[in-house]
C-alpha cells in the first residue's frame, strides 16, 4: 500500500505502474487534479477566444491558478497559449495605439484633449512610446512639433554653418535642389544637298540653322542641407549655396514632396525636395510666420 501524498490516504497501485510512472497521489485525487487543470485550460481557452488578453484577464487566471492550488507544471500548456495571447495582445495594442495616433495627427496638430485620451488609452493597455513601432513614434514626434511650431514655439538647433549675430537656427533637413533650366534647339532648318559633278569634285547647296527654340525642363542639380534662421532660409550644398532673406520671401509654394520660396526680383525657380511631409509642414510654418514679421 502507497499513502496518498495529497489526501494521506491509502492505496493500491497495481502491478508494475508504481515503477514507471512513480505515482506518489491516489487515483481520486489524480482524477481531482486533472478536472482542476481542465477548468483551467477552460478558463484560459475562454478568455482568449478574441485572441486578446487582458491585464485584467490575466490576472483572473493567476488568481484561479492560486484557488486551484496548481503548480506552474501543471499548468504547463496553459501557460504555452498564454504566451501566444500575450504575443497576439501586444500586436494587437500596438495596432491600437498607431490608430489613435494616426487619428489625431491627421490635422497636424495634437490637442491637450487628445494627449490626454492617447495618455489614457497607452495607460489602459500598458504601453509606453518604446513599445511603439519606430515609424510610429516618428509619427508621434512630428505631430507634438507641428503643433509647437504652430504656436510659435520653435526648435533651437546647434549647427555646424556660420551665424550671425543673434541669428537662431529653427530647423535643418536634407534635400534635394531641383532647377529649372533652359536648353535651345533649331526648328526649320536645312543642311543642304551635296551631289557630285566630276570626278574629284562635290558641290554643296546653301544650308541655314533655322529657328532658334528655347525649351525649360527641371533636373535635381545640388543635393545639401535647407536651413531655417530667424533671419534667412538657406541652402548649403555640395556646389552651391543659395539664400532667401526672411524680408524678401513673397512667396511660399509647398508640394507633397517639396518646398519652394520666391523672393524679389528673381525669376530662377527652384524646388527644394524632400521625402519627409513634416519636414516640408514645419518648415512652411516656420517661414510664413518669421517672414510676415520681417
């Protein structure tokens, strides 16, 4: 006879069984515990059917497990789907989370209200800004600057290009200086005939170039850096340099992928390209305003 070591009762483990499977508890209590894993794996399969667990969720099943006095061995291949929720959990806040961000940022600008609920919501799921994917902390970023700049809050940068006096540089990003050039070509002309009148000898009719036809096109010239000072907008590249005064900006034309300044007396046009949206916001932003005050 073997003494149950979870009821201390006494039983009988037939034949060869107690040398293989070491059974230390009676069959009425092995049976008890296999219900009580059951419930268990119940419990955990209910809770994850939507493939989403909960703080709150989880919580119940440490508790339960707790109740049902289950060892982590027990629970063994619960805890195998557990991790799979908690896989599937995270995704699918981080999903949650790039919405509500993608949401408010639609207008360019993030409001105290909606840090608030984006606070609330980050909280409810418990995520921070490292949980997020880095494109949608990128997001997140551009939106909160945006938003500064639009109430004349703007970046103080340390850089590397001359300054002058109380001069403040408010942003710098890589671009692309597009131009547009000019190029000619002849329409109309002739270059004549040549025909043979003798051995050794060619003549060769009149011929005249025709129509001179200038013809503009645009083409990438410069690749540098555009800076935005309180005093000037400037593009440092690697063959030229190209400056706007705040006073002399008329104009501000912004594209999907780029920026363009006029000032007076220049007809040249030139485009400042850029695949960073919020690049070509901020700097729009920050232009008009230090210009209409210029």
């Amino acid at each position: 006879m073997t003494l149950c070591t979870n009821c201390g009762k006494e039983f009988k483990i037939h034949g060869f069984k107690k040398f293989i499977n070491n059974q230390t508890i009676c069959p009425d209590c092995h049976d008890d515990k296999d219900k009580k894993i059951q419930r268990y794996l119940d419990a955990v399969n209910y809770f994850g059917k939507d493939n989403y667990l909960s703080k709150e969720e989880e919580a119940a099943l440490q508790e339960l497990k707790l109740n049902l006095c289950l060892s982590d061995d027990d629970v063994k291949k619960g805890n195998k789907k557990i991790e799979n929720l908690r896989d599937s959990t995270v995704k699918a806040n981080i999903v949650a989370c790039d919405q509500k961000i993608a949401a408010i940022s639609s207008d360019g600008v993030i409001t105290p209200e909606e840090e608030n609920e984006l606070a609330e919501l980050m909280n409810t799921l418990g995520m921070t800004n490292e949980d997020l994917p880095d494109k949608t902390q990128q997001n997140l970023f551009d939106v909160r600057m945006l938003t500064n700049i639009s109430k004349g809050l703007f970046p103080n940068l340390q850089v590397n290009i001359l300054l002058k006096a109380n001069e403040i540089c408010h942003f710098a990003t890589p671009v692309q200086l597009m131009e547009e050039l000019t190029k000619t070509r002849y329409v109309g002309g002739s270059s004549g005939v040549s025909f043979r009148v003798a051995k050794g000898v060619t003549l060769r009719s009149g011929s005249f170039r025709g129509q001179a036809v200038k013809e503009s096109y645009k083409k990438v010239t410069d690749g540098g850096t555009l800076y935005v000072t309180n005093k000037k907008v400037l593009f440092v590249g690697a063959g030229k340099n190209v400056s706007y005064p705040m006073s002399k900006i008329i104009n501000i034309t912004k594209y999907t992928d780029g920026i363009k300044f006029e000032k007076e007396n220049e007809t040249k046009s030139r485009v400042f390209l850029t695949n960073r949206r919020s690049h070509i916001d901020a700097i729009g932003l920050i232009v008009s305003m230090l210009a209409q005050n210029s």
